[in-house]
C-alpha cells in the first residue's frame, strides 16, 4: 500500500511538471494591433514591370552590436528653400521677364527645352537690369560644367551670378530663340526668406491620409503666403492638389487622401509647393519639393501568430500574389541595464499565393547565446515587403513579443 500510495505521489507530480511545461511553451504575440490595414486587389492598378519572379524560400539571420543605438522611428526628410523657378519662352525673355529677389548672392540658371546647337547662350546674350540699374554678371558655370556635375542640366544652360539689391531682376536674353520653352531658376543661397517643407510620416502605410507641412520663414520667423502644391506618383501623375490651411503658430498644413491610389512601385512619391507673399515691401518666391514613402497595399499582417519549432511563424493575408519578404530585429534584455538591444537581423522571404499565407522568421539561438542577452524578447520594427515589385507594404515598429522562450 505504501509503495502505491507513493507511486500515486510521483504521478501527480510527473503529471503537474507536464501541465506546468505545457503552460510555460514559448509563444509569440504582437505588441499592437495589425489587423487595421483594409486589403485592396492591385492586380489591373500595378504599372510596373515586376522585377523578382524567385519562388525559391530563403530564410537567415545576421548578427548585430548589442551595442548600437537603433532608432525605429524614420525621420521625414525637410527640405529647406531659398529658391524659385518660372517657365519662359525665347519670345519673352527677348522682351525681358521680372524675376523677385530679396538681395545678396543671386545666381541664375538659364536652361532652354531643347538641345539644338543653335540655341547655345552666351553671356554675352544676356543683361541683366536690378531696380532698373543695369547689373554686372559673370558666367557662374556654363553648360559643359552644369553637366559634370551629373545633373539633368540642357547642353545649352548656363548659369549667371549677380550682386542684388532687395526688388526685381529684369531678365533679358538678346537672342534669337522664338518660341522655345526655357525654365528659368533662381537660388539666393545666403537669403533669410526660407521655404520649411515635409511630410508627417517618412513611410505611409497603405490608405492613410498624407499630411504635409510648410512654413515661410524669415529669420526664423512665420510670415504669411499664398501656397499652391500638389502631390505626384513615382511615375510623375498627380494624385491631388493641397489645399493649405493656416495653423495657430503661423505655419500651413494640407491633407491628401491616398486611398484608392496605391498600384504603384519602385520609387518615392512627392510633394511640390510654391509660395508668393510680401514682405517689407518686396515679392519673395519660393518653391520646395520633399518625399515619402507609400506602402503598396497587396498583402497585409493578419493577428494569427505561433511558435514553431522555436521559430515565428506570421499570418500574412495576402491581396495579390508575389514574392513577400518579412523581416525584424530580434533584440534581448541586458541582464545588467534591463534594456533592449539588438541581437539579429532575422529575414525570410518565399512566394505566396492570394488568400490566408505566412513566412516564418528564424530565430538563431546560438546568435542569442553569443549576445548573453536574456529574456523577455522581441522582433522589433517588423516589415512586410513586395519583392516581386521592389515596394513596402506594411511596418510595425512595435513589433512581436516572444513570450516564455528561453
């Protein structure tokens, strides 16, 4: 009776020691929800060549310093403008042109639509009048020199710079090029008048609204405009106009609905502004461009995630079938600070078809063993992106937590 009674004992401790294990198998959940991203079916919107067709699966990870600062958070980029430029003709500039300046360094880039030898400027074609007092200029770089510097530049541009007075520049060029379209450009690179341009967000995800911000500055200072702009596609069509609206510290923002407007690949989109306004009794002109990035919404993650065989396996719904790659960075607790740091770069990449798909991401312990980084751990930053047309569609910098797992 003893020895059943005490074999009683130790199946139940067997059995409770199973159940304890079974609770305590690692498992993988996101940080926030993924589920938000509405999947629209591309297929006939795409106009772009696709560019990987491998369906071969490919899955590795790569260390990285425990050591390194990473920042998750992509800054948008600023553009900041003291520059302008106007559209012309050959007819016209013969006439002469008003160009607004606002004194100091001012140089102007004369570049004719055409390539045609005959239409090739000389410095000695051109005068120049400020306030109506005639100017001196010397040739700031003519064409040959415009075009070593690997700029898209005419064969035929030249580029002029004067001393100027705050006012107008009157633009003449005594030559005969009739009807030929020209754009004419001017940088004041020492001027106070500054153009502040960006978008809220370096990446949108697919069927946000894109937010756009700008300020006229002068000295730091807000001062009022008139502003136009637009948004354009990778491919240079426009998605719509901005309508600015004033905000309380003087600066402007516009909104753009994207939704709808999202087969497109390979290539960032952009935002264009132009600004006239008054100021102390002269015209200042300005115009600014910045670009983002905009997810292609084919595929998005859905909530469905397990471990398997100590790796992560990651529900992906998918729109439009393609290569799709999903990757992160496996990051551990430092036993002595209790901060995250980064571990892996772990990726995996593999054809899916349209409908419920997943990719699984491995996790390389003996990478975790090398890092004497301990749990709890995470993938931070997770991207899910298009290969077969070289585009983004979807992040979440919050990422996945791997719970139990030793």
């Amino acid at each position: 009776m003893q020895i059943n009674k005490t074999n009683k004992i130790i199946s139940v401790i067997l059995a409770c020691s199973v159940i304890g294990t079974a609770m305590a198998a690692p498992k993988a959940q996101w940080a926030t929800t993924v589920t938000n991203n509405k999947i629209t079916l591309l297929s006939k919107n795409i106009d772009s060549p696709r560019i990987n067709n491998n369906r071969e699966a490919v899955s590795f990870s790569y260390k990285l310093d425990s050591q390194e600062k990473l920042n998750f958070n992509n800054q948008p980029f600023v553009e900041n403008s003291r520059q302008y430029w106007l559209d012309s003709s050959g007819n016209k500039l013969l006439k002469g042109i008003q160009l607004p300046v606002t004194g100091g360094d001012t140089i102007i880039r004369i570049s004719p639509l055409s390539n045609e030898k005959a239409l090739q400027l000389k410095a000695s074609d051109i005068h120049i009048k400020n306030n109506g007092m005639d100017k001196s200029i010397r040739v700031f770089a003519d064409s040959q020199q415009l075009k070593a510097t690997g700029a898209a530049f005419s064969d035929n541009s030249i580029a002029l710079k004067v001393q100027a007075q705050p006012g107008s520049l009157n633009l003449i060029v005594d030559s005969n090029t009739g009807d030929t379209p020209f754009v004419i450009h001017v940088f004041e690179p020492k001027s106070t008048y500054v153009l502040s341009l960006s978008s809220t967000k370096a990446t949108y995800n697919a069927n946000q609204t894109i937010s756009i911000t700008t300020d006229l500055l002068s000295e730091n200072k807000n001062i009022n405009a008139s502003l136009q702009g637009y948004i354009n596609r990778p491919d240079g069509s426009v998605l719509g106009e901005l309508k600015f609206i004033q905000n309380k510290n003087g600066s402007y923002s516009a909104d753009v609905n994207a939704t709808g407007a999202l087969g497109l690949s390979q290539g960032l989109w952009e935002a264009h502004v132009f600004a006239k306004s008054q100021d102390k009794g002269i015209e200042i002109m300005r115009d600014a461009q910045t670009s983002f990035a905009v997810n292609l919404n084919t595929a998005a993650f859905d909530n469905n995630l397990k471990m398997v065989k100590g790796n992560v396996q990651i529900g992906i719904n998918v729109g439009l079938a393609g290569r799709y790659e999903v990757r992160g960075v496996l990051m551990g607790t430092d036993p002595q600070s209790k901060e995250l740091k980064p571990i892996a770069m772990t990726m995996s990449a593999n054809w899916l078809k349209t409908g419920t798909q997943s990719i699984t991401l491995p996790i390389d312990k003996s990478l975790i063993t090398e890092s004497h980084l301990i749990a709890p751990f995470t993938i931070k930053n997770v991207q899910l992106n298009n290969q077969t047309y070289f585009a983004p569609v979807q992040t979440v910098k919050a990422g996945i937590n791997i719970i139990d797992f030793k």
